[in-house]
C-alpha cells in the first residue's frame, strides 16, 4: 500500500511553461513536506506546510488537508529545474512517494 | 557548512562482507535516519534514532543494525551483505517534531 501517491510519474515540459506535480497521502499528517532531488542523487528540502500555500521564487506548494492533497507549481520552467520532485509526509512516521521526475527541455 | 555528511560516497561489496556506512550532523538536531532508495520505489526508512541512545526498526530493517555513537553520528552497519541490499542509502537528521529533514548525499552501494 501506498501511503503517499504522486503524479505524473514522469513530466517533460518546453522551457518557460508552466508545471504541476500533484501528491495525494492517505494517512494523517502534521506536515507535508516537497523535496528535489537532482541527476548526482542530493535531495534537498523546498517547502514544509501544514496549511494553505508557500511561495518561494518560481515555485508554489499548496496544500487542502480536508482533501489530503497537494500541489507544487513551477512557473515559468527552467532547464535547471529538471529533477525528481518528492513529496514527502510526517504521519506517525515520514511516508515518501515515489518521485516525479521532470525534464525541462531548453 | 557541512550539514550531514556520509561516508563513504561509492562502494562495492562482495556477498557475504560486512561493513559500516558512516553519518554524522553538525547541526544539533535530536533525530537521524537511514534511508534506502531504489527505482521506482519511495525512500524505505530502515532504522531511525528519536533522540541520543534510542534506535528503533523501520519499515525495512532486516539485514541492517545502527549505533547512535553520540549525539553527532549515526552508523548503518552490514553485518552480511547481500545482493538485495545494492541500493542507494541516505542518512537524514532534524531537530525533531513536524520540522523538515536534511539529507546527506548519499552512499552508492553494489553488492556483488
């Protein structure tokens, strides 16, 4: 079973076009978090939210906790945005999916 | 800034041989985990320990034992590997509760 689902699996975009990866989680959460990934395997953290809608630079995390479902937007694509793109949530443990991996093609 | 820091970055094994994967954190946080990630699959939580001198299992925690040496390092030891084991390994920390994760870079393991 998968807690946490997320989609497309796998996206390729023009540069400057505008991205959504969506993530569903079925259990209950304290925080949603959105991590990147890049080729070379580091991942880092892009956003944490329990609530509502961050912003920073061209990305957009939002999330509706009564539908347990959250997005993350990249306006304004960049080939340097290609990465696998991991939503991750703090249930009574961290629950990964398993990644959408974007390519933003010059 | 080191952040969480893993050792070593590549390494391959023959079945059977043992070893440690090394992690240590230089931010203070309470918490650490091991992670492993293999295609199409989510990162798999295999030991995590809540705070200094506590380790508990995770999803995947056959074949692997942690030592929580002190508040700074976790280790993730083989005692026998296998072939199932080949897989990329990620330490993590946080200062604890509902806060986000910092990863290290990663270990690339091959076992033969």
């Amino acid at each position: 079973k998968n807690e946490v689902e997320q989609s497309p699996q796998n996206l390729t975009a023009q540069e400057g076009e505008f991205i959504t990866i969506n993530c569903s989680y079925s259990v209950g959460i304290s925080a949603l978090h959105w991590l990147q990934q890049h080729p070379g395997g580091g991942i880092v953290s892009l956003f944490m939210l329990s609530s509502g809608k961050k912003k920073h630079g061209r990305l957009i995390a939002t999330i509706n906790i009564q539908e347990k479902h959250s997005s993350l937007h990249i306006t304004a694509s960049h080939p340097r945005d290609s990465a696998v793109y991991i939503c991750a949530v703090n249930g009574n443990q961290f629950y990964f999916g398993t990644g959408t991996s974007l390519t933003v093609i010059p | 800034n080191a952040g969480v820091t893993q050792t070593p970055k590549f390494q391959v094994l023959k079945t059977g041989q043992s070893m440690t994967l090394q992690c240590a954190q230089d931010m203070n946080h309470n918490s650490m985990y091991w992670y492993r990630q293999d295609p199409g699959m989510g990162l798999r939580l295999i030991y995590y320990s809540a705070s200094e001198g506590t380790t508990d299992k995770g999803e995947v925690p056959n074949g692997y034992n942690v030592s929580r040496l002190n508040k700074r390092e976790f280790s993730l030891r083989l005692e026998s590997a296998a072939p199932s084991q080949t897989s990329v390994y990620f330490c993590a920390s946080k200062v604890g509760g509902g806060q986000p994760q910092h990863f290290g870079d990663g270990t690339r393991l091959s076992i033969l």
